[in-house]
C-alpha cells in the first residue's frame, strides 16, 4: 500500500510546479531600456502605464523569440532551431523564449514527480518528462492553428478591401496600411509587417512571399503569386485581387461544408481515442491494485505498449478518413 501522506507531498510539490509554470506564463518581462528610448524616439503611442497601446504598430521592433546567431544557446541545443522559431512567430506568443522553456522545464518535472507519486517501474517514470513537457509545445501548434483560421477568416475581406483602395487611385502599399488600420486580429498584424518591411526599403515580393511562409496556406499563396505576377507583367490588379477574394471565400464556405458532414467521424475518432487512457486514468485513481499488474509486470508493459501502437495506427486510420482536402 502507498502511503497516502507521502502521496500527497508529492502531488502537492506537483502542483507547486505547475503553478509556477503558469505563472511565468502569465508574467511579463520588464520593458528593455533601450526598446523604451526606441519608442520614445519613434513617437510611439503610450497607456497609461507607460507601455505600448498598439502591439502591432510596433511589430518590426519585437525581437526574434530565438536568437539564430552562432553564440545562441539555443542553436546549439535545440536540433532544427529555425523551425522552432518559425513556429514560436507563427503562434505569436508574448513571452520570451527563456521563460517558455523553463515552463516545459517546469512540466517535465512535474511529469516524473506524478509518475513516482504513482509508483510506476523505474524505467517508465522518465516517459512523464517528454508526455508533460510536450504540452507547451502542443499549445504553442494549437494557438498557431487558431491564428491560422483567424487570418484565413478575414482575408477575403482584407483582399477585397485593398481592391477597392486600388480602384480609388491608391497604391499597392496604400492598401496594405489601410488594411493594417480598418481591420483587426492577424490579418492586421500580418499585413501591417508588410507595410512596415517594404516602407523599410525591403522589395514588397520579398515581404510578400515572407508572408506567405509565416501563413503557410494555399489562400494566402494565390493572393502573393497574384501581385508578384501582376507587378512583374502589369494589369488590373484590383480585378485580380476582387477574383482571389471570391475565391478565397467559396474555398472557405466549402472547407465549412466538408467539416459539417465530417464533424460525426471526427467526433466518433476523439471519443474511441481518449476513451481507453481516460478509463485507465480512473482506475488508476479509484484502484490502482487492481491495475498496477499492467506497470509491474512483463506481460502487463508488452499489453500497454501494443494499446499504444494500436491507438496510434488507429488515429492515422481516421484521420486518413475524415481528413478531406479542398
């Protein structure tokens, strides 16, 4: 039998952790000195607590989350550091790098602390430090996704928007700011650097197909391979930008159509999916007796690792299924 006080120490230590991973994440940095003589010198517009009411007006200024220069540590920690950033900017998280990594720092240890809170083998109590240090990482692609259909949500009209700012006599970069202005949430953010980046004497194709690397979506690719062609031949592009908008717009009402008649499968895949570790959760909870055969023994581990393999091919199996291109 476990001892229950010692059990509790150890869920409490747990607990400790955890909340002091999220406090971290809610916590800000204070402002650097000279990103506060920065924003004096540009004028930039100031609450009343002397920060920034615009976040986004100021975009360019915002440090990279990783430093990709040879002397970082982290591009000589972490393997493929660029995606990792590109992902950390994709998903546009204020917080620094530091502190995101000592959050996952902070859940993997809270991961090996339950798993010997639960005594498990000595050999799987190091799994809980990759499964609980793996949740920021899988926030960081939910946010990212999220972001994602924001932008797609409000492109159409964006495009639409620059279209008629053409056919009113202004230019390409005119449009772009008026779109940073009039709209709000990614899609302002998005466009705004591209104002910025090409106000800055970068080559509005370069900040274009940028944009499209930051939203890897086919959309947002028409809409770049658009105007670099209509720049590099001439024509109406407010035309052409009035054509993508429609475009984008039955693309999305018919990816909204796919995913209401595949909502059932996908529905169906998550609760055959979540319902064996749910069940082994309780039970591991209500009588962990009764279920300690599966962590101590040789054929309860070899049961265990071919539920997880069969999970796994059965996630492929219906995602294959209910995962319909447009």
């Amino acid at each position: 039998m476990r001892d229950p006080t010692v059990l509790s120490m150890i869920i409490g230590i747990a607990v400790i952790v955890v909340i002091g991973g999220l406090s971290l994440v809610m916590s800000k940095s204070p402002e650097d000195l000279a990103e506060a003589r920065l924003a004096g010198l540009s004028g930039q517009r100031r609450g009343p607590v002397g920060k920034p009411v615009d976040p986004a007006s100021g975009i360019l200024a915002r440090p990279a989350a990783i430093d990709l220069g040879g002397s970082s540590f982290w591009t000589r920690v972490v393997p493929n550091v660029e995606n990792l950033n590109l992902l950390y900017e994709q998903a546009d998280v204020n917080l620094t790098f530091k502190t995101f990594m000592s959050v996952v720092g902070g859940l993997a240890a809270a991961g090996i602390i339950f798993g010997i809170g639960f005594q498990l083998p000595i050999y799987l109590v190091p799994l809980g430090a990759p499964v609980f240090g793996s949740l920021p990482f899988l926030l960081l692609l939910h946010r990212r996704k999220k972001r994602i259909k924001q932008f797609i949500e409000s492109m159409p009209e964006a495009v639409e928007l620059m279209s008629r700012s053409l056919r009113a006599g202004h230019g390409l970069a005119s449009g772009l700011h008026l779109v940073a202005e009039e709209m709000k949430g990614p899609v302002a953010d998005e466009f705004n650097r591209v104002f910025e980046e090409q106000n800055l004497g970068i080559p509005i194709e370069l900040s274009l197909r940028n944009l499209a690397d930051r939203i890897p979506v086919m959309d947002v690719r028409f809409f770049v391979i658009a105007v670099v062609v209509q720049r590099s031949t001439g024509g109406d592009l407010a035309e052409v930008l009035d054509k993508i908008g429609r475009l984008i717009r039955q693309r999305y009402e018919l990816h909204g159509h796919v995913a209401a008649l595949t909502a059932e499968g996908r529905l169906s895949g998550i609760v055959l999916l979540a319902l064996p570790p749910a069940l082994l959760a309780y039970l591991c909870l209500a009588n962990y007796e009764y279920v300690s055969m599966l962590f101590k023994t040789p054929i309860g581990i070899k049961m265990l690792a071919l539920t997880a393999v069969g999970q796994f091919l059965g996630a492929l199996m219906i995602k294959k299924i209910v995962a319909i291109k447009v």
